[in-house]
C-alpha cells in the first residue's frame, strides 16, 4: 500500500495558512521574542514563541462547544480542520469513513493545570466544582474528544505521549493502522501550547536560550520553547488521488528508545541511530537516495553535537545529505515540532527549495555537513528524511517522497 499525505493543516506562530507558513519560513523570519509574562527579574530568559492573535480560531465559527475545550484542544480542531481542506474532504460526509485520530502532545491540556494550581493557591472551598470540571478538562485524551465534538466526526483516537517526537510518533502509528486495514483515513498530527509550566521547566533545566535559536553554531545558547499544532491527512494513494492532489507519501518510519536517560540524549545516539536506519529499511530505498534531512537541530549542545554524530555514522562524514532547521525560526512547539517540521518538508520538495537554518554565523566543528545556513537553497528533492528526538529517549524519524 503506497500511503499518501493528502491533506495538512497549521496552526503555528508562522501563519495559520500553508501558504503563510511557507512564505514566512522562506523569508527567514523569526516568530519568537519577549513574553510578556515572563520578562521580569524573576526569570533569566525572556523569550519564547507565542501566538500573538486569535485569527486561527475564525475557521471554528460553525463548530459547536468551542469554548468548552482548552486552547490545545482548538488548536488542534482548527488545524484538523484546515487539514480536511487542503485534502478536499467534507467532514460532514465522513459518518460512514473509519476514521483514526492520532496525537503526540508533551503538556497536553496544561492550562487546566495552571488554572488549578491558582485555585487551589486560593484555598477558596467555593471554588472546588470549578477544579474538579476543570480537573476533567486536563486529561489530555480531551484533545481528540474535543476534536471530535467541535467537528462532528467521529473516530477512534489515540494520545501518544511521546513529548517532542510526538508528532512523528503519530504517523508511524498512523501507518500501522492503515497497513492493519484499521482504518480508511488517518488524521495525524501534534500540538502544545505555551505554557508557564513548560517555560519554567526548560529554565531551571537551563537549557533556553536568552536571545535566539541557533542549531548548528558555534556559539549556540539553548533552545527557544514555543507553541503550535499541525496534523496531516493519511489515506491509501489511490483513494487519496480520485478527490485530490496529494503532497507526497510515507514511505517509512522509525521509532525506538534509547534506554538511558529522561531528560539527556544517549552519549553515541543509540536511539536515534536505530530509528534512522529502521526509517530507510522500512522505506526500501538506499540512504544516498535521500536529498534532504529535516533536522531535530534545538540548538541545544548536546543535541547537536549527538545529531552530528549519529549523521556522520549513519551516512558517512562526507555524504552526509544537506540538513536544516526550522526551529531556528519557530522555536521548539514541542509535540508539534514534528509534525509542522514533516509539512515544511513535503512543501520543501513541492517548491524544490531547502528551508534553512537561520541565525548561524561560524558552524561548529563537529558539524561536518551542509547547514543551509541563512538563506534557502534550490535543490530538486524527491526523499526527504525528518527526525525527532525526545526526553526519555523517544526518537522518531521518517522518510518522505515527494508527489
């Protein structure tokens, strides 16, 4: 079965069309800056990558009980939503379609979270039936409930708790499930929202950068945290082609552990080595067949110096394909990460032209590879590989071919 990307959709703080989304990674903009929130003496960092507006949500006018779902669960209905578009489908025609519903989430519904903490800071006894709907609203099996409910389908869902890899997590089941012949159409995809638990976690990790993202430099910082939601229509290539223009296919897909730490990647890149190389089996093609690599590229230390690695060992120090970023300009939206990082991938190799690593000045000397530094490069594309890796060793990667 030759499974096909028929429809995507984002929600993301580089545009909520895919055309937006594509222009603004391709002019090089940068989507994070100062939260208000947090830029007080309280924090050392102050950056992050927030949506600003709330025109995501107009697609959702018609939707029942919006706003009995947290922001993660509208979020993600409006990208699901923009999705069933761009592949042409009516969701008002899908009552008979076995429908699967997969998402990768690190926070889930946090803000209920939040919001409880307060009340309980309160110590306010009235409020207690507030905290226990609210309560309720943190599971985060909410976000496919709601999806569900806010759109009138219906389907069997699947929360994938794979933190930063769970959007590619998502697909890989994806593709299990319409191999099993489990379902006819798969709506996969991630979200996280930005959030004061995330922001003041990754802090006293001390792994945020003060001012950018830059993946691959010498003189990287950390990471910038953000938020965002993307997820992409699934479904058999021929099915797919009788109602739309696809984007591309799945051709394989690697998920593994690395069996060492919780929040430190393997020394040698055990993990991701593994998933690698089960991506490229799995796809049946050759690793010197891939034009591109979308990178997990945090601009973290440790992440890079270990990406570099795993690359060189895998393909080779000198053929090692061209590899980028794009969360050099989005930040890093977590569960979402990977997904809105596959989307930029299969509009990469629609439009021939490599996204890059933005704000990369003198490349480290353990990265041996063609960055994409600064600008886009034009470069034919037809098999497309994007990695995820996540804490507690869940790394992810896939292979994409173009239409």
């Amino acid at each position: 079965m030759d499974i096909a990307i028929s429809g995507m959709g984002v929600v993301s703080t580089a545009g909520y069309e895919l055309e937006d989304f594509w222009n603004y990674l391709y002019g090089g903009n940068i989507s994070y800056g100062v939260v208000d929130e947090f830029n007080n003496p309280n924090y050392r960092v102050h950056i992050g990558a927030v949506i600003k507006d709330n025109m995501w949500r107009e697609n959702l006018t018609d939707c029942e009980n919006v706003f009995e779902y947290g922001r993660a669960s509208q979020y993600a209905a409006s990208a699901v939503l923009r999705a069933f578009v761009d592949a042409n489908l009516d969701r008002m025609s899908l009552k008979d379609t076995r429908i699967a519903l997969c998402i990768g989430t690190t926070m889930g519904e946090v803000d209920y979270e939040e919001n409880i903490s307060e009340l309980l800071v309160k110590d306010d006894a009235n409020d207690l039936p507030d905290i226990k709907k609210m309560a309720y609203r943190y599971s985060s099996d909410n976000i496919a409930e709601g999806i569900c409910d806010m759109l009138g389908i219906r389907a069997n869902y699947y929360m994938i708790p794979a933190a930063c890899s769970g959007g590619n997590y998502a697909i890989a089941l994806g593709e299990k499930l319409l191999r099993a012949n489990k379902a006819d159409i798969v709506i996969a995809g991630g979200v996280d929202v930005f959030s004061r638990v995330a922001f003041t976690g990754f802090h006293r990790l001390l792994t945020l950068s003060p001012d950018y993202c830059r993946p691959f430099d010498k003189k990287r910082r950390g990471l910038v945290i953000g938020e965002g939601c993307g997820f992409v229509v699934m479904e058999e290539k021929e099915q797919a082609k009788k109602r739309t223009d696809i984007h591309g296919c799945l051709l394989g897909a690697g998920v593994k552990s690395d069996r060492y730490h919780m929040v430190s990647p393997h020394p040698d890149g055990d993990g991701a080595y593994r998933a690698m190389k089960e991506a490229i089996q799995t796809a049946q093609i050759g690793k010197d067949d891939i034009d591109y690599i979308s990178a997990h590229g945090t601009g973290t230390s440790s992440n890079d110096r270990i990406e570099a690695h795993v690359l060189q060992q895998l393909f080779g120090e000198e053929n090692i394909p061209p590899t980028s970023s794009i969360k050099s300009m989005l930040g890093h939206s977590m569960g979402a990460a990977s997904i809105l990082e596959c989307i930029a991938s299969l509009l990469m190799m629609e439009k021939k032209i490599m996204l890059p690593t933005v704000n990369l000045i003198e490349k480290d000397e353990c990265v041996t590879f063609n960055c994409v530094p600064n600008t886009p490069q034009k470069n034919k594309m037809s098999y497309v590989m994007s990695n995820s890796f996540a804490f507690g060793g869940q790394v992810g990667s896939i292979i994409l071919k173009g239409k």
